[in-house]
C-alpha cells in the first residue's frame, strides 16, 4: 500500500490525458490559428477536465519571473501562451480513451465522473452569474475540478478505483470509507497532494474543501458537486431536496425557483453529452418518482442474469410478442411516435423473444457511423451502452448496410465472419452469438438492429431469428409510415 508522498512521486510529473474529442476539436482550431481567439480555445479545454487540469499545470508551472500572479482560468493562460504557442506545446497529446481501453468497463465510468464534473461546472457558474461574479469561470474550474482525485484514480490505477467502487456497492459503506480501507487515506487528502505538488493556484485548491461553506463561491461548487452527484441517481432521491433548500437561500429565491434552476442548467449542460458518451442526468427528468434501481454488488452480478457474463437466460413469452406484433400493425397508419414505436419493438425483442440485450442504432446524419439511440438489457458501464460502429471502414456491419439483410452470428459461420470485425467493435458486442440486421426506409439505409443473449450458456435459437427480422421489418414499415408524416 502506497502512501499519499509516494502517490505524490509517482504523479509529480505525470502527463495528463485527455478526450479524444478534445484533441479533434483543437485540431480544427490549429487549422486556423492565426484566427482563433483564446476565447474560442478555452470553450474547447473547459469541457474536457483532464485538458482543463494539463493547461492550468502548464501555466502555473512556469518559471515565476515570466508570471506575476497565478493564473485561475483557461483563457488567461492561452493569452499568456500565445495562440501558435498553445497549439505547440499541445500538439502530441495522449489520449485517455486509448490508455483505458485494455481495462474492462474503466472508461465508461471514467466518462461518467468526467460527466458529473461538466454537469457540476455548469450549475456552478450559472449560479455565479446568477450572483454577479464576474469570474464566473474560476468557479467553474473549481467545480471541473472538485473531484479531481477520483479522476485522476481511474485514470492512473483503474483497478484500484473499480475496487473502491465494488467494496462500497458489496458492503454498503460510503466512497471515503472504501477508499481509506483500500488505498489507506480518502482520495480528497491525494487530491491536496497534487494540487499542491502540481502548483494549481491557491484558489483552486481552496475550492477543493469541503469547510468554509458561508462564502457563496465556495459554497456554490460544494453544492453545484453535490446536486451533480445526487442527479445521477434521479431527481426524486431523498438527498435532492436538501440540495435545493441550499440552493435556493444561496440564491435568495425561492424552492420552486431553484428547483428550475437547477433543471435548467442540467438540460443545458446535456446538450454536450456526446463528448463523455454516457446518459446525462437531465436524461432522467421525464422520469416518475419511484425506486432507483440498486447498484448490484458482485453476488448479485453473479446470479443475475448472467446478462453480462455467463447467464440467466430470459424465457421468450410469445403471449407478449403476439400483443406487440399487432399493437405495432394497429398503429402503423404513423398514430405512434417514433420513440413509443421504438419502445414497442424493443420489449418485443427482450420480453417477447427473450433476448438478453438489444441496441438500435441510429445512422448519423453524415452517413459515416451508427450509434446507439435505444439500448436495453445492458447493464450500466457496458461498452454496448457505447454502441458506435464507423461505416468508413470495411467490416462486417458495413457490409450489412448495403441492403436490407439479416445475420446470424454463430459457431456456423464464425470462422469466415469473426475476421470482418474490428478488435474495438469485439471489445464492445463481446465474443459470442448474435443477430443483426438492417433497417432501410424507402430504399435508404436508416440504422441496425443488433441483439444478443450475452452469452455463455445462453443460446440463439431459430425460433428467436426468425421473430426478430420480423420486428424489425415491422419497425422498418413503422419508420416508413413516420417518414411520410
């Protein structure tokens, strides 16, 4: 077991990652450099935490005589840099999703936690604004940043972190007890650490505790965390209106009020959901007050429907796919919207045909890739919850979109097929059977159905093949009908 000085060794000189999508973005910036604004810069780094920390380690790094005062926010630093310079210095960066990819379900929660930051960075500045801070972006650094320790965790030592995360799930402790149980201290004394060892400016670090909670600054990235945190799990949780109550004397308004505030902003900051690529917390606002599902510990991953491993395979009810089937043609005449239609074909594959998991992929709007739009059966952290297949390549999926046709991917036909899979497409459907097929609508290829049992000693069957290429005729006829709505 390391100590926090050892952490602080090892760490000292450590080159942050970042998001791929980060590095994609100032690429088209660095096209154009001469143009671009440090403006136009930081609204790229602030969206990306680990960026966001690279820059701030940078420029606070340097020697004293060129820096007068410690600089808080990422705009500052670019003009301190000069624009050509910033693109200089951050021309070969890693990349965090290619450094987590070896590690099974690391990045999903990874992306997460980097989620919940830019979620909390969001209201955090809105309520300062609110305020009339006139550094409103300090304040979203500090909220960006308020979790850094359990960033830095997954991003360094994954399976130290998933351990943390499994112990309190399994024994119904808090994150800080499972930490000092694990790594010997909570991840808020490393985070000190190397905020310090790191030379983030003093505020910075200053918006890292918890202590001090009179000052509406801090008090506003303490809360802006909290109701980040707690949105993850809902919006009818118990902790949720505590949240409020202090949101709403913060801001000097009323409960009703801060409640939309609140809501606002968390629709807000989801309009950028696709650079993290995991459900953000305003997804769960149509929702009903009711149960939040609990998180399984490991007995229960093991019993349960060995969906994600080796099996509790679902028994097809062929009551419930004849009640789908001909509520679906009852209203093909386009009396059902798209998701309702979509909802129903769904339960008919899972409920219905008994398939463990099933995604529809939607073509994107380019043409060049299909990515999730409704997946059910995976669990939460499952790379099939990242659905996203690249059509600029040559592989099996492309080939499936050509025209309409069905696949059955089985011990049949998986020697001469498996080759035509990329390693990354592996990694996210698994290694075992499948069904896929296209849905084309007026002669133009829409998107795929992809479905599984997941896998193990749960076997595909011909019964199951031939149901599920009629659901998905069937969607294909309902999103035909939609089209000419």
């Amino acid at each position: 077991m390391k100590s926090i000085e050892e952490w602080r060794g090892d760490l000292k000189t450590w080159e942050t990652p970042v998001l791929r999508r980060t590095i994609t973005e100032l690429g088209k910036l660095a096209a154009k450099a001469e143009q671009v604004s440090a403006g136009q810069i930081a609204d790229i780094v602030l969206r990306d935490p680990l960026m966001t920390l690279k820059v701030l380690r940078l420029v606070n790094g340097m020697s004293r005589s060129r820096l007068s005062n410690e600089i808080t926010t990422i705009e500052h630093a670019v003009v301190m840099m000069g624009v050509v310079p910033f693109f200089n210095r951050h021309a070969d960066l890693a990349v965090i999703e290619d450094s987590l990819a070896p590690v099974a379900g690391a990045l999903p929660e990874l992306m997460r936690i980097l989620s919940r930051a830019h979620h909390a960075a969001w209201q955090a500045r809105d309520w300062a604004i609110l305020h009339a801070d006139m550094k409103s972006e300090e304040v979203y650094i500090g909220a960006l940043l308020y979790d850094l320790g359990e960033i830095v965790l997954w991003c360094r030592a994954p399976d130290l972190a998933s351990r943390i995360l499994k112990q309190s799930r399994r024994n119904k402790i808090g994150l800080v007890d499972a930490e000092k149980a694990i790594l010997g201290f909570d991840l808020r004394e490393l985070q000190f650490a190397l905020a310090e060892a790191w030379n983030l400016p003093e505020l910075m670090r200053s918006f890292m505790h918890t202590e001090g909670t009179s000052r509406p600054r801090m008090l506003g990235v303490i809360m802006a965390a909290s109701v980040a945190r707690h949105a993850e799990w809902g919006w009818y949780g118990a902790q949720l209106p505590a949240d409020y109550e202090v949101v709403a004397n913060m801001l000097h308004t009323s409960f009703d009020q801060a409640v939309f505030i609140v809501h606002s902003n968390a629709v807000a900051a989801a309009r950028q959901w696709e650079w993290y690529g995991v459900p953000p917390p305003a997804a769960w606002l149509p929702m009903l007050p009711g149960e939040w599902p609990a998180e399984p510990d490991d007995e229960e991953e093991r019993a349960e429907g060995k969906n994600e491993t080796t099996g509790a395979c679902l028994m097809p009810r062929t009551d419930v796919l004849q009640q789908i089937m001909a509520e679906i043609s009852a209203h093909l005449d386009g009396t059902l919207n798209l998701h309702d239609m979509m909802s129903l074909v769904l339960k008919g594959m899972h409920q219905g045909i008994g398939l463990n998991r099933v995604v529809f992929a939607l073509m994107t709007a380019d043409r060049r890739a299909l990515r999730a739009k409704y997946v059910v059966g995976a669990e939460a952290g499952s790379p099939l919850q990242q659905f996203n297949i690249d059509l600029g390549a040559p592989q099996l999926f492309c080939r499936l979109m050509e025209k309409v046709q069905s696949l059955w991917f089985s011990e049949q036909n998986r020697e001469v097929l498996e080759p035509m899979i990329p390693f990354a497409t592996q990694q996210m459907i698994g290694h075992g059977d499948f069904f896929a097929m296209s849905v084309f609508v007026h002669g133009k290829p829409v998107g795929l159905f992809y479905a599984d049992r997941k896998h193990g000693e749960c076997k595909l069957d011909e019964h199951s093949y031939q149901g599920f290429k009629a659901l998905c005729l069937r969607a294909a006829e309902g999103l035909g009908h939609l089209a000419r709505k």
